[in-house]
C-alpha cells in the first residue's frame, strides 16, 4: 500500500440518544473534531466518503450529498460505500483507494448510523434480517442473534468452545470499555452476570450480544506531504476485502468464518508484515463467540481457545483484542462502527488513545470488520511510525 | 419530527420461480447442476460447487434432518439438510417444543422461508 496516513480522526459518544440531537449533528460533530485532530479545515478536504448502512434508517436517501450540504463542502468528489456491519471499514478503504490512485489528497471518511433512536428494536431487528438472503433467511423473521447462534454452534461443537469461553469475551470487552468515556456500554460485569443473563438465541444471552448504537465517526486520509506534519501518524500498510457465501447452509464449514482467512493473508502481504508482528487487534464482536471465531479464522495463535484461556487476548495480554470496548462495549452505530475501529487502532499505535492502551505501542495493529456473517470480511493493517 | 411508511413490495423470482412456486405448495423443488450434478436446495442462480449455469430442477421429498438448532423465546431454527440435497438450509421450526431430529417441509407462513414441522417423537412401547 502507498503512503496513506490516518492524519486524525474523531467519533461522538455511541449511545442510544435520548437529546433530541440528530444524526445530521453527529456527523458535524465528529467531521469537525475530526479535522481539529489533523490540523485541517473543510476546504482542505477535496473528497468525501460517506458510511451507512441503511436508507431505512436515516430515511435519507443519497446521504452524502446531503451530509456534504450540512457540512459546507461544496464541488467536492463525493462517494457513499455500503456493505453490512464492514460498510464503516469500506468506507475507509474506498476513501484510501482515492488517495493512492491520486484521485483525491485529502478525503474524510464520515461513517454514521441512526438506528437506535429512529426504530424500536423490532423494526430495526426486521430491517437486520434482510442482510442475509432476504427471500431464504430473512423471509423467516430470524434475527441476527439466531443466525450467528447456529453458526456458534457449530464452532462449538467443533473446536470444544463453551459458553463460559464466550462469557469472557463478553465480560473482558466490557470491562475494556469502562476506560472509554465513549462506549455504549461500559459495565461492571462478571462471566457468571453474562451467563445469567436472559437467553436471547441459544448458546446466546443478552450480554453475549452487542447494542443498538447510535453515533457517528470520522477520519482523515491522505498522503504524507498532503498532511500537517504531526509526528506519529498511523499508515494504511495493507487494506483486504474477501466473501464468503451469503447462506450458512451454503457454507462447507458453517462454523468457521473462512473469507476472514483469505482476507488476512492478502493483507499481511499488502503489508509486508509476518502475522506474528501484528501487536494488537479492533475486531468485530458483533456476538462474543463471533470473536473467538473470527480469532480462529484469522490465525494470529496456534490454537485461538488455548490463547483466551489463557489470557492471550486481554489487556495485559500477549495479543490485546478490542481495548476500545468492541462493538460489545462501544457499540455499534454500523455505519461508524469501522471507522471508530480504524481510528481506535490508530491512535492506540500511536500512543494517543483516550481507553484502554496496550503498555508499549506495538508497530502493527490489525481491524477485522465483517457485514452479514463474516460474509463480507475487511481487514486493515495499520503501521505506527518508526 | 414523526415519519411512518407503508411499503408493500411485489418482487419478481425470476429464475428462481420453480423453486419459490413449489415451497408455496409445501414442496421442495432443487437445482440439479449440469456441469457438477450438484443438488442445490435451496437453489442458486450460479452453482455454488462449480460454477455453472445450467441444469434441472427436480422434486425432493422435503423431509430433512437437523445439523444445529437454537431455541429463543417463542421460536426456534436450525440448520438442517434436505434428503437429497448437497447443502444445507436455514429452517423455522413449526413446532419448536419438539426435539427430534427429523421433519418436513412445511408451506411457509409469510409465503416465504422455510418452515419444518419436525416429527412426532416415536412411542416404541
């Protein structure tokens, strides 16, 4: 990858917003602390990139050219990038692409989602089930949580993880997420609270499961001599995109999310980096067990139940996962969902982060992002400065 | 500010109409590829073994057996693989206080999706 740098970045909290504030004021929020963190102002920024998932819940249809009104961008290349939970991570790769194909030298990637406080959760649990095969899965009003249920189960039964394993994730992520004054949902809670909790789909309880989020985030691309220089920046070192197919049935190992496998080897070597140099990871707990399986898929340890029990992945662990809190604790605004983890692992490389930081930067922080399943999987590597 | 929409879609199957036109009778209609002899239920457009395009559509007998399930409040699915088929198939679960491992295509309640009534639990006294 060339020389694209995450020249700053900002996110509002992720919450469910009972203020009154719109998603419109989100992203003014977040685009503007977001250029404050570069050293830019808005006629800097030649190119924007827009992030949401859904119409359906903005009921705003071409959004970018309507956040770019609202933020006073005018003449502007404008583009808006979708795909499910990873649609945050696209955007941001979309916005890369534009930088190093010299199209645009400085790009915000704007990521924003309004689904907790436009719906109530049934209509937003409605809308979520078309994102697997509307007229096969979505058809039968299942919900996200029994889909990855099934696909836990089967990684359970295969590899011997249990719920007390994914307790832990549940647990560790929201204890990560006390230390972010932005997070969703920042709790006090223990293994044995998660596995009391009410079952939702089972192996799956409510803790086990990420929130509704609303929120917008935002970050600044471009190259090195189209930047202020500020010492330390974080660089898109190697940026990958794979599927998987969109049924689970269709699926040869439905508990294994593979397209996550072949994602993570064309982006280490987009990165020029042995996998065992990666020092930490923003991942995508859409559900807990969803984080030992993408773990799994992503081959960073010998055996991924080993390393949790462990203790591999915590804070003060050897490979620390989701020190921002995770979509289990930060939450999940989908369309800022991956920006927010782009910028959370930047800043943690770089020594800046506001939560939970690793005790020594390491120079390679991975972001795993997937939309559907692990369906449409998006992996960055970003490099701190050396 | 309060919005609130209506929408009632009609939405063509195109090439897939054999197959959604049989599961609204409560049969199970695959997609045999020409090029793998793949069985394919529920169907593709593209086979998903080899690639190809082309091949037949031919009845299966709609009873399956269960590969995982999970129970919520009210409701349960699985996912389970058709006698006949290569793949296997997300299900609603009929009648989710039974559970055996076996059932049968039901036609579906929202005139889409698959829906199994899974098998009375045999008395063998």
């Amino acid at each position: 990858m060339s020389d694209v740098l995450i020249g700053g970045g900002a996110m509002t909290a992720f919450n469910r917003r009972k203020d009154g504030s719109s998603w419109r004021d989100w992203c003014l929020e977040a685009f503007h602390s977001a250029l404050d963190d570069a050293g830019l102002v808005s006629c800097d920024i030649d190119a924007l990139v827009v992030a949401s998932e859904s119409d359906f819940f903005s009921l705003q249809l071409n959004p970018a050219a309507l956040i770019a009104d609202e933020l006073g961008l005018q003449g502007i290349r404008l583009l808006r990038a979708e795909g499910g939970g990873a649609t945050g991570h696209l955007a941001v790769q979309a916005g890369a692409a534009l930088v190093a194909s010299g199209q645009a030298r400085r790009v915000a990637v704007l990521g924003f989602e309004a689904s907790a406080a436009h719906l109530d959760g049934a209509s937003v649990g409605a809308l979520y089930s078309l994102s697997y095969d509307a007229w096969s899965e979505g058809a039968l009003g299942i919900g996200s949580a029994s889909i990855y249920a099934l696909s836990a189960l089967a990684f359970m039964q295969e590899t011997g993880a249990t719920a007390q394993d994914f307790a832990r994730v549940a647990a560790r992520n929201r204890q990560n997420a006390r230390q972010n004054h932005l997070a969703h949902l920042p709790l006090d809670v223990s293994e044995a609270e998660v596995l009391a909790s009410p079952l939702v789909s089972a192996p799956y309880r409510r803790l086990d499961c990420s929130p509704l989020s609303d929120g917008a985030a935002c970050v600044i691309l471009g190259s090195g001599a189209d930047l202020p220089q500020r010492s330390g920046r974080a660089r898109l070192a190697g940026m990958a995109v794979a599927n998987d197919r969109v049924r689970l049935g269709d699926r040869a190992a439905p508990g294994r999310f593979v397209a996550k496998t072949v994602a993570m080897r064309a982006a280490l070597a987009q990165a020029g980096c042995a996998s065992d140099a990666i020092g930490l990871i923003e991942l995508y707990d859409s559900f807990s067990g969803a984080q030992l399986q993408a773990l799994d898929a992503l081959g960073l340890t010998d055996n991924v139940l080993t390393a949790e029990r462990d203790g591999c992945f915590a804070a003060d662990g050897a490979l620390p996962v989701n020190l921002s809190g995770g979509l289990l604790g930060q939450g999940a605004p989908v369309g800022a969902t991956g920006v927010a983890q782009i910028l959370a692992a930047a800043q943690q490389i770089e020594g800046r982060y506001h939560g939970c930081r690793p005790a020594q930067p390491p120079r390679f922080a991975l972001v795993d992002t997937h939309g559907g399943i692990a369906t449409l999987c998006a992996l960055s590597i970003l490099e701190g400065s050396v | 500010m309060k919005r609130i929409l209506h929408l009632d879609y009609a939405q063509p199957t195109g090439r897939l109409a054999s197959h959604f036109g049989a599961l609204a009778r409560g049969n199970a209609m695959a997609w045999l590829c020409a090029g793998c002899g793949h069985v394919a239920f529920p169907p593709s457009l593209t086979c998903g073994s080899c690639g190809a395009r082309d091949g037949a559509w031919i009845a299966l007998s709609g009873r399956a057996t269960l590969i995982q399930r999970s129970d919520m409040q009210g409701a349960a699915y699985a996912l389970v693989r058709f006698d006949g088929a290569d793949n296997a198939a997300l299900v609603r679960l009929k009648n989710p206080e039974i559970t055996t491992q076996r059932g049968a295509l039901l036609p579906p309640e929202n005139e889409s999706g698959l829906w199994l009534e899974l098998e009375e639990p045999r008395n063998d006294d």
